[in-house]
C-alpha cells in the first residue's frame, strides 16, 4: 500500500508562564492510502494538537510530517495554507458551516477559495456529493434550517470537494447523539473508502473508533498502536 502520511519524531511544546509543557514527544506513525485510522487519548493527551498539525495549522517544536512525499513542516506559512487547500479534507466537530451561505454555497466555498471555475465542473460533483449524503433537496436552504447531524453531511461533503488525498476528522460526532452520530461516522468512512482517501479521525469516543480499520493513542506523547476494537 502506499505511504500517504509520515509522521516522523514529531514534539510539540507549548510554554505555560515560565513553564513548558511537552504535548507530543518524538512521535511516529504512518497512514497508508484508503485507511481510515482512528486516534484516541485521554483529554489533553494531544490529539487536536496532531491533526492540527497534520493539517498545516500548527508548526511543530521539532520532527518532521510527510504528505504525498511533501515535508509540510518546513513549508512557510503561505505554501503550508495553499498545500491545505489543495491537498487536505477537513470536518470539524462544531461544522463550522457559514450561517449566511446555502448549503451548497458551504459545500462550495473550498472550491472557489482555490479559485476554481463553478462551473467547470465543480458545482455538479458538489451537488452529487449532496445526493451521496442524502441533502440534494436541501441545497438551497441555510444551516440553521438544518438539524445537527444534516450540518455534519454537509461538512463531509464540503471536506470531498476538492478530492483531496487525505481527510482529517476532529471530534467529528462529538456534538451529536449516538445514534446520529454513528450514521454520519458510517458515512463519512463509506465515502472515503470507496473513493480510496486516507481518513484519520481523533475521536474519544470507542464506539466510533470501532469503525476504523486500525486504532491508534497517544500516551505520554507517544502514538502506540492499539488493537482493532470490535463493533460488538
């Protein structure tokens, strides 16, 4: 299988007042190309940190993040946005939908940010990727007409727009109720598996760690493999 993310002695410190506290300390992993990969951790144990550090948002103390053989971690600030954009799938855990764009125009806005021409194209697998979550009828309305796990949808979709390589995931469920939440955590792995993408999701919850392929932890800043947790 291909390599899609590396992630090589990577430290994070963060300094509390006269203190420094280290978050991760000379963490390794790799992700391959169509796994979806669920990290845990107790709170605090820096998880966010990783994936915002995956994502170009944070720069690491030292160590080294790889993404389609791109050194992300020694890119400026710019190129590391524009590699983001580009390259990278992102659903939140509060949605971070725009209140004053309609659902499709949320499912857009990654597209012409980048610049692209709507109509090349682009808005027509925007809206396929509304019919393949269900809100091909809701294209028009706003979020706030939407219920907590349509939001989500729609940031799934928003996140596949560019159909990027790798797809982060942040607490994807956390703010909705079980059920909900696993049909959207179902969905979210269905589409970035059949369309053979790379999913690391940070979750606290076992449940939807349950879904990955393989489960991940960070302890005392390190990532241990832990073994596949049974849906049953």
């Amino acid at each position: 299988m291909t390599t899609i993310v590396r992630i090589e002695n990577l430290s994070k410190d963060y300094a509390e007042g006269e203190q420094t506290r280290a978050i991760l300390r000379g963490a390794t992993a790799s992700f391959t190309e169509g796994e979806f990969v669920a990290i845990r951790g107790r709170s605090g144990s820096g998880k966010s940190t990783l994936l915002n550090l995956l994502a170009g948002i944070d720069s690491p103390t030292s160590g080294d993040i790889f993404i389609n053989d791109v050194c992300v971690t020694r890119l400026n600030s710019r190129d590391r946005t524009l590699f983001r954009r580009d390259n990278i799938g992102f659903v939140f855990q509060f949605f971070n939908l725009i209140p004053t764009l309609t659902v499709l125009e949320n499912v857009l806005l990654p597209a012409e940010l980048a610049g692209a021409r709507l109509g090349n194209g682009t808005t027509s697998r925007a809206l396929e990727l509304l019919g393949r979550v269900g809100l091909a009828d809701r294209r028009t309305v706003f979020p706030d007409k939407l219920s907590g796990g349509e939001q989500q949808r729609v940031a799934i979709a928003r996140a596949l727009v560019q159909n990027p390589r790798l797809v982060l995931a942040d607490e994807p469920t956390g703010n909705l109720d079980d059920a909900t939440g696993k049909t959207v955590m179902a969905l979210l792995s269905e589409m970035t598996h059949q369309a053979g993408k790379t999913l690391i999701m940070v979750t606290h919850s076992r449940k939807m760690a349950a879904l990955a392929d393989r489960v991940l932890t960070i302890e005392e800043g390190k990532i241990v493999q832990e073994p596949v947790i049974s849906n049953q």
